[in-house]
C-alpha cells in the first residue's frame, strides 16, 4: 500500500514522500495515528495544498521538543522498587513507571516517548532513550533501587549487589577446631 507521509517516521522516510508499506502497519500505525494518508490523486492534491501548514506545525513542534531536550538531556530518575539480594526485582519497571517520575519532576512526556526494547528488572543504572519528536531524541539516566540511600551509593558508583564474601581464616581458629573436633569424633567410632 502506498501511503504519503504527513511527519517523518524513522527508517521510512520524510514528510511528504510517498512510500510502499505492508497494509496492516499502514492501517493500524500510520493511518490510526495521523502519519499518513492513503496516496490517492485527491490526497496527493489535499497535501499540496496543506503542505506548508504540515511544515510549519513541524517545525513548532520540533521547537517545542528541542526547548524540553535541552532541560531533559542527561538528568537522572530514582525510582525504589523491592528486589532479591541478588538485584533482580519483584516485577520491572516498564515505559508508563519512566512516565510517571518523570512527569512528577516536571517534564512533559508520554510513555510512547521511551524506547525500551524490554523492561527494566534490575536494580542499577540504566540509560534510557527518550523520542520527544522524530527528529529530537534524548537520554535519561534511570537509577533503579531499594531505598533512597542505596540509590545515592549507586550514584557514587558503588556495586550494592555484592554478597560479603567470607574468608575461612576471617571465621575465626572456632570453625577449625570445631571441624577438627568433628574429624577425631569420626575417627573414634570407626
């Protein structure tokens, strides 16, 4: 099907090319969302006709975009979720979770706006995408921890999944007289 886009679309094309596209995403995607139209002869003319109002839309919105880009650019999210010792979580944290903290700090953005090819299931920090406009494209820092403390260390750097690992001889000369111990009663009986 051939459709003419009405905004660019990434890895398909810019506004006003017509373009060959599989039914079903031009139905469900482009047409649904107000991408595209149809490349009919009275569509083509209907977009001649309206192409430097499309245009100039575009252009505040891409300003707009640009003016919250620059605020949004590099900031950093803390989000408290409960998670094993190991750091995987109870559950993830999806694109509307990203979109609820970072409407609370002040920012205007929808959960369609960040890319995350799967959701976040463990504590640490992780960088997320952010498409504010097709051309205006940010990233975020998503600091995923138990507490607020813990987010702070993760922040310095510090790794707070580490189990503490046990040294034989930090255990005390106890445990070796004990295993001695158990070692001599064995060898009693036999």
């Amino acid at each position: 099907m051939d459709v003419i886009l009405l905004e660019r679309v990434a890895k398909l094309g810019q506004m006003g090319e017509t373009v060959k596209v599989r039914p079903g995403y031009a139905r469900n995607f482009l047409l649904a969302r107000g991408k595209a139209l149809r490349a009919t002869e009275a569509n083509k003319k209907h977009f001649e006709a309206q192409r430097a109002q499309l245009e100039a839309r575009n252009l505040e919105r891409r300003s707009e975009a640009q003016a919250v880009a620059e605020k949004l650019d590099g900031q950093s999210f803390i989000l408290v979720r409960q998670s094993g010792e190991t750091g995987v979580l109870y559950g993830s944290v999806s694109a509307r979770d990203l979109a609820e903290i970072v409407t609370k700090e002040g920012f205007t953005v929808s959960r369609d706006q960040f890319v995350l090819n799967q959701p976040i299931k463990t504590l640490g920090l992780h960088t997320v995408p952010v498409h504010l406009h097709p051309e205006v494209e940010v990233t975020v820092t998503v600091n995923v921890a138990r507490s607020a403390e813990e987010a702070e260390r993760q922040a310095r750097g510090e790794v707070v999944t580490e189990r503490e690992q046990f040294n034989l001889d930090d255990l005390g000369l106890e445990v070796g007289q004990a295993l001695a111990d158990a070692g001599e009663g064995a060898d009693d009986r036999g």
